[in-house]
C-alpha cells in the first residue's frame, strides 16, 4: 500500500502492530526502548518484533539517556534511528556524536519559539550530537485546531525537517497535509486485546486516508 507521506508509528509493543503497520505502508516502526519512559520494552522484545517484519525502518525511543547505553541498545537491536525526547547528555568533543539520524520531539509551543531563536533552533536540529541528520517532531494538543495553527505550522515545516504527531482524524489529513506540507507523520499503536487479537479501526481509518491516489 502506497502512502501520501511518510509515517512512523510509535509505541510498536506486540506482533499484531507490528505486522499491520508495515502491510500498510509504515515506513518504520518506533520501539520505546529507554526502561524510563511508559510502556518501554527489553531489547530482545524489539528484536524478536522486528524479526517478523521487513522494509521498514528501525527506530528506538528514549528520554534523557547516556549516549554510550542508547548506542548500545540501538546495535543490539539494529536501530537506524532514534526518537529522543530530551538531548542525550552529551558534550561537543567529549564524546562521539551518535552514529544515526535522530527525530527529536518537543511541543507545539517550544518549536514556535524556534522560530524566533537560533540557538534552540540549532538545539532542536540535534546538530551538536547526531550531524549525520536530524529532523523535528511537533506532538500537537489533543483537540488542537489544525487550521488555526496552519500558518506556524508551514513555517515550521520550511525551517525544520518537520515531523507531526497526535492523535489525528481521518477528516483532518488532507487539509494538514495539502497546508503544511510536513515531511511525515507519527502515529500510535495499540495494545492487544488479547495475544494476536487488535482493533485496527482507529489505524484503518488514518491509513485510508493517507492512502496514494494513482
């Protein structure tokens, strides 16, 4: 299945997401591998998901993590990214800049003031420890008004590689995307019901929407 736009899915806990998500065009699958965070995994949890599924990308989510402990777990399970909260505890020329492309996340109004200063600006880049590249994830507000917000948002979207997430309506997709024109989308997975039993309404309705029209 051909997407519009790129999409990653995070919170990918049981086989069931796992394998829906790259059937339907995921381009990765996001692990929440920092033991801090909800809903963490073990390693071996990631690389047993991940064993089941081909063509899609890798990725590890952490907080405020050591940068030797998140390059450990990301080759122990054969990450080509990761999804960090806050920068790692890291400093330029003491120790090696990490070794992937990082997606930082920060909120709506932190990267609005992006806008207006360089240097959280080149903090949100990630530019000081990961310059293999970075991007920009924006979680919006649960209820946000998208055409309110259009016009930051485009602005974000030239400035950054910009990443969106939360928790979006199939309705909503085309006008975001024709607007804003971000360079992909995050979604959330799910638990199970019960072992290999999911409910996929939610995720059906969002990948519908994004679905290529050839």
């Amino acid at each position: 299945m051909a997407l519009r736009i790129p999409v990653l899915v995070r919170g990918i806990n049981n086989l069931s997401d796992a394998r829906y998500c790259a059937g339907m065009g995921a381009d990765g699958l996001i692990f929440t591998l920092d033991p801090e965070l909800p809903g963490a995994i073990d390693p071996a949890t990631a690389r047993e998901l991940a064993g089941w599924v081909a063509g899609v990308e890798l990725i590890g989510e952490f907080g405020n993590a050591d940068p030797a402990q998140l390059v450990a777990v990301a080759a122990a399970c054969g990450l080509d990214r990761v999804l960090l909260h806050d920068a790692p505890f890291f400093i330029p020329g003491m120790h090696e800049p990490l070794p992937f492309p990082v997606l930082r996340e920060t909120d709506l109004f932190t990267a609005l003031q992006a806008l207006i200063d360089p240097d959280l600006a080149h903090e949100l880049r990630s530019a000081d420890f990961a310059p293999t590249g970075g991007a920009l994830l924006v979680t919006l507000p649960a209820g946000a008004d998208l055409v309110g917000w259009q016009a930051q948002l485009e602005a974000l979207a030239r400035q950054f590689p910009l990443w969106l997430g939360g928790d979006f309506a199939a309705a909503d997709l085309p006008g975001l995307l024709d607007g804003v024109r971000p360079a992909g989308l995050v979604l959330q997975g799910g638990d199970e019901l019960k072992p290999g039993l999911r409910d996929f309404t939610g995720l059906e309705e969002i990948f519908e929407a994004l679905e290529a029209v050839e």
